[in-house]
C-alpha cells in the first residue's frame, strides 16, 4: 500500500475532528505517495526514535507526540525537532501523528489505559459524540469491579502501567475506598472539575504540578468532599496505548504493512531518589 493508505485508515480509527481545537495531529512528513511497507509505533518522535525508524527501514512513524507543538519559522539540524525531521525524511519516512484525536478516540490512549486499570464501562468525562458507535471524548470515568483503598489502587495502577523512574504519588485518605475511578491519559490538571463533577473516588492522571494539586486538595477539602489523585508519569499513562493500536492497526492493514513498536522509553528522567 502507500502512505496515504496508510493515512486514510489511521484517520479511520483516530479520526481527526476529534482534536482539540489548538492541535494539528495528521501527517506531519513525508510523501502520500510513497511505498507503505514497514510502519512503526512510538510515543515521541525524538531524535534517537527517528534513527531507529530509518535503520529499520521504516516508510512511516506513527507518534502520540507531534513533532512541533507551537508555530515554527526555522528547521536547522541543530535544532532537535529539525534533526529529527531530517533524520526522517532521509530515510524515506513519513510522520503521522495521533495526538488529542487519540486521546479522544475509542481504543484510544484513555481506553487503553482504562483496560489497564480494570475499569468497566468506562465512559468519557467530557463527550465529543459517538465514533462507529462507541464513546468518544477526552478522559473516562468507569468502575473497579472490586472496591479497594487508595493505596491499593496507587499500588496496582505501578503494577499495571508501564514503569518509569518516578514511580505513583498519591494525594489523599491512602485508607479511603475506591470503586470509581476517573482517568486522563498525559497531563491532567486542567482537568480536576471535570473529575470532581464526575463523582469519582480518585483520579488518576499526570504531571500533576505543586500548586493545581495543592488547590484541588484544598478545595476537595473545603466542599467536605473525599476523593483521592493518583499521580503517575506521563510516558506510563499514555503507552498504554501501543496495546490497541498494533492490534487495530493489523486488523486495518490485514498483512499490508509490517507493524513494530520501538520500545525506546522517551520518559525524560533517568534516576529517582527518595
Ligand atoms: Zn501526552
């Protein structure tokens, strides 16, 4: 097959109108044109993600990252997104990215990351309609099937999610009961009112700053309301995601495209001391 049909069934499972609005997911490089034969899967498309890519001969990298998050008037190699993009577009490899459709999007990052977790019926905090029938929508808010305390669930969330350095934090009661849990796959602190109106027991999310998470807890506290937040890295609430998308993914292409996930870990930190 080529790129761009490879392009037209990523944007069938991820469709793109379900971005939010200051996103730009999609085809970032490359040519629609060219020959589709090896597609690889990673979280960020750094520098040494790209080399892997173009030494594995690949014609397109699917990243939840986009490569630029903001405008941008110069691309020199010196730059490291422009490395990256040099890198990739030597070796013939196009770029897609998936980044809030994703999120968004049923067999997304957030239902990946619900299977994780155990939870049922989980359904979307804030909705963005159906998409062939299922759910869609950022964020997901569904039941344990067995209750446990907070800090069982810390506990089972660093079993079940891929590990970083910085392990789980949790804020609140570690003896409060849980069965309903709200998650948000990447970083979550704009999102603690839509938690709080959801009426779960804990949300779990990450990169949650000092001073959001200090007002939340105090807030929480305030309304005479118990709920507790799980705090896990960003790189392990969002792989989850590889799980579905190479199963989806050989689904859609049924043997067309060679499929590999380059297990690189692009969490940022090497070391934690506590
Ligand atoms: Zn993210």
């Amino acid at each position: 097959m080529k790129v761009k049909d490879a392009v037209k069934g990523l944007e069938e499972m991820y469709p793109l109108d379900l971005r939010e609005e200051w996103d730009h997911p999609g085809l970032a490089l490359g040519n629609l044109e060219g020959e589709c034969k090896k597609i690889c899967f990673a979280l960020d498309p750094t520098i040494e993600v790209a080399k892997e890519a173009a030494e594995w001969g690949a014609d397109l990298l699917v990243t939840h990252h986009p490569l630029f998050f903001r405008a941008v008037h110069l691309l020199p190699s010196t730059d490291p997104h422009g490395r990256a993009a040099s890198i990739l577009l030597r070796a013939g490899c196009a770029l897609w990215v998936g980044h809030t459709n994703v999120d968004a999007a049923p067999r997304g990052t957030n239902e990946a990351l619900c299977a994780r977790l155990g939870l049922l019926e989980a359904l979307p905090i804030e909705s963005k309609g159906l998409v062939g029938g299922a759910p869609a929508g950022l964020g997901r808010v569904g039941e344990l099937e067995h209750e446990m305390n907070l800090e069982e669930f810390a506990k089972m969330s660093l079993e079940e999610l891929p590990k970083t350095v910085q392990g789980v934090k949790l804020a609140g009661d570690p003896k409060m009961r849980v069965k309903r849990v709200a998650v948000m796959s990447g970083a979550g602190d704009g999102f603690f009112e839509q938690a709080l109106e959801s009426e779960a027991d804990v949300f779990l999310t990450s990169d949650l700053r000092h001073h959001p998470a200090l007002d939340f807890m105090q807030r929480l506290e305030a309304l005479g309301r118990k709920m507790g937040l799980v705090d896990v890295s960003h790189f392990s609430s969002e792989s989850p995601w590889f799980d579905f998308a190479l199963e989806d993914a050989e689904k859609k292409f049924e043997g067309r495209a060679q499929l590999r996930l380059l297990e690189r870990n692009t969490d940022p930190w090497a070391e934690a001391f506590i």
